[in-house]
C-alpha cells in the first residue's frame, strides 16, 4: 500500500468512527476549505484540511492526493472525485438497495431527488412542528431532504449523495441481510 492509499484509509477509518454523518461531515468540512467554490483544492488546501483533522501529510503526499484525484490536469484534487473514494465499499446487495430506495424517491427519474419528488412518497404532516403550525409540510420536506444532501443543502440529491449518508450507516451494520433489512423497511421497498 502507498502513501496516498494509506492516508485515504486513515481518512476512511476516521469517517467510519463518525458514524453516518462521517462522510457527510467530511464533504462539508472539506467544501468549507474550498474557498474559490472550484469544487477543488490545491495541495496547501488539502495538507491544511488534513492537519486540521489531526493527518498531518508531508508537502509530496499531498501533492501525490492532488495528483491522484486530479480530473482536468490542473494540479487539484476534485471533490467529488475524492470524496467518493472515502466512500467506504458497500457490497453489491447493499448498494441495490440503496439505488432501489433513491429509484423510489426520485419519482421524474432525472437522478435527483427534490422537494417535489418526495411529495406523495414521504409526507411531512405527521412531523411536530407542521403539526403545531411552526412549519409548513414543504418546510418539513425541505429539512428531510437536507439529511441526505452533503453539498451547499441546494434542495437536490444526488445518487452519490444518497450513497455518502448510507455509506456511513453500511459501515456501522454487521451483515448484509440486517442493512438489505433495514433500508428496505425504511423506505418500503
């Protein structure tokens, strides 16, 4: 294993010591130190945001993990690209689950899940604060919504998205059949 593969598995186990918010938290810790919007960083970007962690990387490693996830050839490590290799593996079962529960939600079947989509499968009346007035069933839709959106909570979902909130939740559930299980009871599939 290199150095780079041994930093990123250093990343993932810290991700998966979070939990389900671990790659979410990441994505937007990470999206912060973004500071252009480039949906990029630079070495220096990135060996700040891992010290800040607490993975302290020398100047080649991150340039080597700039190197790696580099799409366009400009000497920056893409996010999403980067990102999604800190997505912990899921087996083939459980991501047909998920992919079958993100199909369910998104009803127009344009790849993203939005407000619109989730009228008719989730309903936001039962929640306390529609029930009291404080919310309207939209703004209960929206705060559902925003449980899976890891990006600037743009009121969209993607399929990578929905991936990173149950990548974390397959990390911390011991076999295959309890999180086929627990992902198609909470969705209904």
């Amino acid at each position: 294993m290199d150095t780079v593969d041994a930093t990123v598995e250093r990343l993932r186990a810290q991700c998966l010591s979070r939990g389900a918010v671990g790659i979410q938290g990441l994505a937007r810790f990470f999206r912060r130190l973004d500071k252009d919007d480039s949906r990029s960083l630079d070495a220096g970007e990135l060996r700040q945001g891992l010290g800040q962690l607490g993975l302290e990387v020398g100047e080649a490693e991150a340039e080597a993990l700039c190197r790696r996830w580099d799409r366009d050839g400009s000497g920056t490590l893409d996010l999403e690209e980067f990102l999604r290799a800190l997505r912990p593996p899921m087996s083939q079962a459980r991501e047909a689950v998920v992919a079958a529960a993100f199909a369910k939600l998104d009803r127009t079947g344009d790849g993203v899940v939005t407000v619109d989509d989730l009228r008719g499968v989730y309903s936001g009346r039962a929640h306390p604060k529609v029930r009291s007035g404080e919310w309207t069933e939209d703004e209960a839709l929206h705060q559902f919504l925003d449980n899976f959106d890891t990006s600037e909570k743009d009121g969209q979902v993607t399929l990578a998205e929905f991936q990173d909130y149950y990548s974390g939740l397959s990390a911390s559930v011991d076999t295959d059949s309890e999180f086929v299980a627990v992902v198609s009871s909470a969705w209904r599939l």
